[in-house]
C-alpha cells in the first residue's frame, strides 16, 4: 500500500511493502537514478549511502521479531529529497505504521513531525526504528539473561536441554543484531558528515544523536554476548560436576557389589565339595560380612568425600 503525508510543504511517502507496484510507482513519479531502483528490487545485505545533487539513498536494516522468537532484518530504503522523505520497508513494519498512523490522524504529531523539514522527518523515522523498535527486543533479552541466571545459579535447573536451547536461541538473536547493528554506524556516520544543499545544516546534530543510540547499542550487544558465553561456560561446569557426581556414586556401587560378584562366581561353579557349602548358617553369616563391608565402605568414602 502507497499512502502520503503532507503539512507545511514537507512530504511523507510510504509505501509498506517492496513489490513491482512499489517499484513502478517510483520509477513514474520519481527521477530517481536507476540504480538506486535497482537496489530497492533487490534485498540488502548491508547498508548503504548515495548522495546526489538534489536527494540521497539510504539503505538500511532495523531488527523486528518474527512472532516475538527470533530476530531478523528489515530493510528499509529512503529517499530524502528538500521537502519530500519517500520510505520502501521490504516487509512490513509495525512500528513505521504505528507512526504514520499516529501522525496522519493528529495534527499534533503533523506540526512535530513534518513541520520541521525533510532532514528532521528523517530523524524522527530513524530514530523511531533504532529506540521504540529496538527496546522491546533489549528489553527481552535482558529479561531472559536474568531468568536464565536464576535457573543456573538459585534453582539448579535440571532440565539442562532446555537451558541449552533457550541460550542457543538468545546467542542467535545477539549475533543478528549485531550483524544489523554493526554496519550501520559506518553509514551514520556518513549521514553526519554529509554535506548537501538541500538540507538544513543543523540536521547532522540529529543524526549524530542516532549515531550515539546506536553505539550504546553497539556496547550494550558486547555486553549481551559475553554475558551468554559466561554462561554457556558455567552451565557446562555445572554439568561435567553434576555428571561427575554422578558417576562417582555408580563407581561406589559397583564396587560394592564387587564382593558378591565374587561370592556368586564361586559358588555358583559346578565344582563339589566346595568349603561351607553345606553349612546352613555360612549364608546368614557371609551377607551379614557383605553388609559389613558395604558399610565400612561407605563410611570410608564419606571421610575421603568421594560421596
């Protein structure tokens, strides 16, 4: 869908998905460069900036949830020229629909948004994407950490698959906001540094403060990815211990049960005339040993702390 904004000569374009409708509709109303076109056909794997004489291209990724699970990479392009912000999302975005709602039905968010120019409109959609898009899925992770915490740490959680699968999927999320993150300081940084006659010069300041947002975001991602590696290694000490534990207590066992397996070797050959063999009370008196044995055994193994 192509729905238009405009209040005070500055005008929002957005068109919610990327198809063939999308691109021909550019490409008619617009002289944009081709190549540009082109890259909207297609999906991008990273970032990128043109500036022309009369408006720049900007491609960028912004993370959205995929049924609130896994993260991924919404590509959004965006064409600024001195009063016109045209914006192609390769899916649709929740959070930009939210916005042009918001802005189309409230002449509040009109006079905030639009009446300002171009330069700041596109401010106020990237930092949209970059703050209210982004901490909800922080928000999540830093909320799964701590419970993760508390099952390794408090609770001992038993069920260590679950752990396992629940920080596979955590590390996975980290990594693809990262791979979004990552690039785009570079091009931010040359939003900042750019110098174009069709904007207000003062607008590199509000791209600046987009470029802080998502350097704490950067430091925020490092963070998050130690953390979890923190406690992948943990939770793997815990295990080898708990199956150590483990393992020594069957060692015991078996060991205790060494004398009867001796016993029963012995006695259960065919050979005749075996010594006691026909002494009823030689059976009373060897399991009282064996239980003997079995006692000063465990007792011993508790001294040394072996159980």
């Amino acid at each position: 869908m192509i729905r238009s904004l405009t209040h005070q000569g500055t005008t929002w374009v957005y068109v919610d998905r990327n198809d063939e409708e999308a691109v021909a509709y550019l490409a008619t109303n617009f002289r944009f460069h081709h190549l540009d076109l082109e890259d909207v056909k297609g999906a991008a794997l990273h970032p990128k900036l043109d500036v022309y004489k009369h408006y720049f291209f900007l491609v960028t990724l912004f993370p959205q949830t995929n049924g609130g699970v896994k993260v991924f990479g919404n590509e959004l392009d965006m064409f600024v020229e001195s009063n016109t912000v045209l914006t192609v999302t390769n899916q649709p975005s929740p959070f930009l629909d939210k916005l042009f709602e918001r802005v189309s039905h409230s002449f509040k968010g009109k006079e905030e948004l639009l009446s300002k120019g171009a330069g700041y409109l596109t401010y106020k959609i990237l930092h949209n994407l970059y703050a209210d898009a982004n901490a909800p899925i922080f928000d999540k992770i830093g909320h799964t950490l701590t419970e993760l915490e508390d099952k390794i740490f408090v609770r001992r959680e038993q069920k260590i698959s679950n752990v396992i699968f629940q920080l596979a999927i955590l590390r996975r999320n980290v990594l693809e906001l990262k791979r979004i993150i990552e690039p785009q300081k570079l091009v931010l940084q040359q939003l900042v540094n750019m110098k174009v006659i069709f904007l207000d010069k003062e607008i590199a300041d509000y791209f600046d403060d987009i470029l802080d947002l998502v350097n704490r975001y950067s430091v925020l991602l490092t963070n998050y990815k130690d953390i979890i590696s923190g406690f992948y290694e943990t939770h793997d000490s815990l295990a080898a211990h708990r199956t150590t534990a483990i393992i020594k207590m069957l060692t015991a066992i078996s060991v205790s049960f060494l004398p009867l397996t001796l016993i029963a070797g012995l006695y259960g050959m065919n050979v005749i005339n075996l010594p006691l063999a026909n002494r009823s009370w030689f059976a009373a008196a060897l399991f009282s040993f064996v239980g003997i044995f079995l006692l000063g055994l465990f007792i011993i193994l508790r001294k040394k702390k072996w159980l």
